[in-house]
C-alpha cells in the first residue's frame, strides 16, 4: 500500500501527481474463495478487512453489486455518536465510537473524523425527564452525557430559535460524538482491505446461493459461480431480498430515508443538532454545506428517492429552529434504502444455515456503526460464534422475544 504522507505528498506534487497508484487493486472474480462477503458498504469493507488483519484470512472477496460505498454508506449524514440506552448497546456503539478515534492513523486515511458533539434537544418537560433518564442510563454504562439547560444551548448553537413553535427547554450532549467524511470511510477500509490480499469485485451482484445439507457452499453471481464455505450477508436495504434466497424469512422492513444539503457557507453551526420530536437533525460539512436529516418515509420502498412530504416537513422544522437558514438554496437531495427491524437493532451473526452469516437491520443508524459491526462480525466468522459483543444482536433474539428496543434513543424517531 503506498503510504499517504507529508514526504509522500510532497514527492508527488513534485513529480506532477501523476505517479499515484490506484487506491485498491481491480482484481478478476477467482472461483473460490475462503469467505465472500456480499455487499461493499463500509459494513462489509471493515468485515473484510478485519478478517484479513486479526484472522489471518485473507482468501476473502466483496462482491458488490454497484459501485462501493454507493449503497447507504455514501448516503448518510454522518453521524457517529454512542449514547443508547441499553448497556448491551452503548458497549457496542461505544467499542465503534473508540475505534473511529483511531481509524484514520489506523488505515493511513484522514476520515475526516470530528468530535463537535451531538446534541439533542427537549421541547416539553417531558421530553425533558427523558432525556435525563437517557443520559443517566448512558453515564451507568460509561458513556459520557451531559444535560444542558436552554441558555448553555443558546451559547453552543448561537443561530437556534429557542422560542419557535417548538420551544427549546433543555437537552443533552455527547462532546465525543461528531461526524467523519462517508466516503473516506469507506474508501480507507477498501484501500487497507485490498492491500491485505482482500479482492473488492465491483459490477458483481449475487442471484443466490448455492446450498446442500443445510450449509453454505457457495454463491451465485453475475460473473459465475463462486465457492466459499462462508458467506457474509451486508446488503443492507436488501437483507430480506437476499435472505429469502437462502430461504430465510428475517423481520426486516425496508423505507426510504432521505437526507439534503444547502449550497455552501461559512462556518455557521459546529455542533450536531438532533430533535427527536420534530425529526429533523442539522450539522454542516467541512465543505460548508448545511446537512439536513429527517424521519424515514411512512410506506415501503425499495426506490432509492424520498417522498415530497417527508422532504418539506423536515424543511420547515429545520427552519423553525434555525430562521437564518431559509435564506439558503438547497442543492441537492437524495434516498437510501433502510432496513429496519421491529426493535430498531441490528442483526448480527449466525442464521440457520451454516456458514451463512448476518450484517443488517441497521436501519437508520449504520454508519456510526462500520467499524465495531465489521470488528466484530469478523470474529464471528473466523469463529463461527458471535463475538460477545453482538451476542444479543442475534436474529435468534426475535424468536426468544428478547428484544432491545432502543426505538426511543433513535436521533430520530423512525
Ligand atoms: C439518508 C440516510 C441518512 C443516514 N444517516 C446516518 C447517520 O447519520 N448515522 C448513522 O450511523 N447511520 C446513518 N444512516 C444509516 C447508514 O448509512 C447505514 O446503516 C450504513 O451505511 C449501512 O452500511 P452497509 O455497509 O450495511 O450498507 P450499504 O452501504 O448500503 O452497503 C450495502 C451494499 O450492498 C450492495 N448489494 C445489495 N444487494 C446486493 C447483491 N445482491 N449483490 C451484491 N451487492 C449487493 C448494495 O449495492 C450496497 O452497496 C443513514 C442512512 C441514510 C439512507
């Protein structure tokens, strides 16, 4: 891997930057492989990629159906934040938290990684006492929160509207949440992946699976058959799609969520501000651009596009809270598809066929996630057991009834 540094780059801009080699290797489909993981999102990147380094297995291919990173993990606003409400959660989101802080030294990549805080705001006394329950719970599991009064908000975020429609009483901040660059995310896991020996397919979709004896053997693509004793599912919005071909039935629903940007401006807004209640969360890019997020759309859709309702009812929220940006001209704005479970966890690990392994049903809340879920579904693989931190993110939880219902410590309520 050709090593991104000050000497480096000052090499190359002194030969013309015209002797930079390709991020990652375009490898042909071989036939067989160790494990294929289906799906290049940052999910199956960082699963590849921790399978090469700490397992030693580096036979691995992703095979993606698109373009990598053109799935959700290029889609989303970016939020990386830890404080959920139930312990077994918060250890997870946390590991993922502490791993991002590390990353871009870990991959050789500036990901872009900045801890600005999340906070998220109260607009009643109920809300209010919620919010503390919820940062209360959060410190019980070592995850740092603060509750803020209206004024210590007013003075973090001087262009909010503390007294709109949707007046501001309160809220709580996570100062170690923030956002990192998407793509860069993602395009540092496939550059260290592929320079591990780890083959990233593009163009490839898979049509199925081949099956005997109540195993895995291998799968079916638009370039041909490939072998491999283990396969990782991490399609995201298609995890049921891809999952019935295995003949699994997985309670997953799939809904568009849509997310905009304004044109550029100057530094205006340097924290991460989420409303639950109104559903619309605001932060804005190192390249000025004002990123807007809002609820999921209300009906099923495999259409990567949002719904006009959703888009203009975010919109006026925004605006409610932040009167000043109305002078602004949206630029663009764009869908993923979801995949959202009935306790709004993930599913990680094992499925009833052997071999065949889980990564979905992260819903609205996967990018923050990349590192730990592909940390983590790594072990699983290598040890064909779930790594204790997703032991209770199993798809057997629905059928136990040991659900973990974090709906409520969603940003926002989807
Ligand atoms: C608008 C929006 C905002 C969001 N905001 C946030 C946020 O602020 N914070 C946060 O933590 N999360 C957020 N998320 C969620 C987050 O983006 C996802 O949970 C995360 O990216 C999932 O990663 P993934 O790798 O599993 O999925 P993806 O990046 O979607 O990757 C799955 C890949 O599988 C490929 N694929 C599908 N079927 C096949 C097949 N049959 N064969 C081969 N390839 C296939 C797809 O093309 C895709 O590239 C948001 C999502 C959206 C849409």
């Amino acid at each position: 891997m050709q090593r991104y540094s000050l000497l480096n780059l000052a090499r190359h801009a002194l030969r013309g930057n015209k002797q930079w080699r390709s991020a990652w290797r375009t490898p042909t489909l071989r036939r067989s492989y160790d494990v294929v993981v289906i799906g290049g999102g940052g999910q199956g990147l960082a699963t590849a990629y921790y399978l090469a380094k700490e397992h030693g297995i580096r036979k691995v291919a992703v095979l993606e159906k698109g373009w990598i990173g053109g799935g959700n993990s290029g889609r989303n606003t970016q939020v990386c934040r830890s404080n959920y409400f139930y312990p077994s959660s918060a250890a997870f989101y946390d590991h993922s938290l502490k791993l991002y802080e590390g990353l871009s030294r870990e991959l050789n990549f500036n990901i872009m990684f900045s801890q600005r805080g999340v906070l998220a705001l109260a607009h009643s006394e109920h809300e209010l006492e919620i919010n503390r329950r919820w940062a209360n719970a959060t410190l019980m599991s070592g995850v740092d929160s603060e509750i803020l009064a209206a004024h210590d908000i007013k003075k973090l975020v001087p262009r909010i509207n503390l007294q709109s429609s949707y007046p501001v009483l309160g809220g709580f901040i996570q100062w170690r949440g923030g956002i990192a660059r998407h793509d860069a995310v993602v395009w540092a896991y496939a550059r260290a992946a592929s320079a591990l020996g780890v083959d990233i397919i593009q163009n490839c979709e898979v049509h199925g699976f081949q099956l005997s004896d109540g195993r895995v053997r291998g799968v079916e693509t638009s370039q041909g058959a490939v072998s491999a004793d283990r396969v990782v599912m991490s399609v995201a919005g298609h995890s049921s799609v891809l999952a019935q071909r295995a003949g699994l039935r997985v309670p997953i629903t799939t809904m568009a969520l849509q997310a905009m940007v304004t044109e550029p401006v100057k530094p205006a807004l340097d924290t991460i501000v989420v409303s639950g209640a109104i559903h619309a969360y605001v932060s804005q890019s190192d390249r000025g651009e004002i990123v807007i997020g809002g609820g999921a759309d209300a009906y099923n859709s495999y259409a990567q596009r949002g719904g006009l309702p959703v888009m203009r009812s975010t919109i006026a929220a925004v605006l409610e809270l932040f009167p000043s940006f109305s002078r602004l001209r949206l630029m663009r704005q764009w869908a993923g598809m979801v995949d959202i479970t009935p306790d709004t966890t993930p599913i990680l690990g094992l499925t009833p066929v052997d071999g065949l392994y889980i990564n979905g049903g992260w819903g609205t809340g996967g990018f923050k996630a990349i590192p730990a879920g592909g940390h983590t579904m790594a072990a699983t693989v290598a040890n064909n057991r779930p790594h204790p931190l997703i032991e209770r993110f199993s798809l057997s939880r629905f059928e136990r009834g040991a659900l973990i219902d974090e709906g409520a410590a969603a940003g926002v309520a989807h």
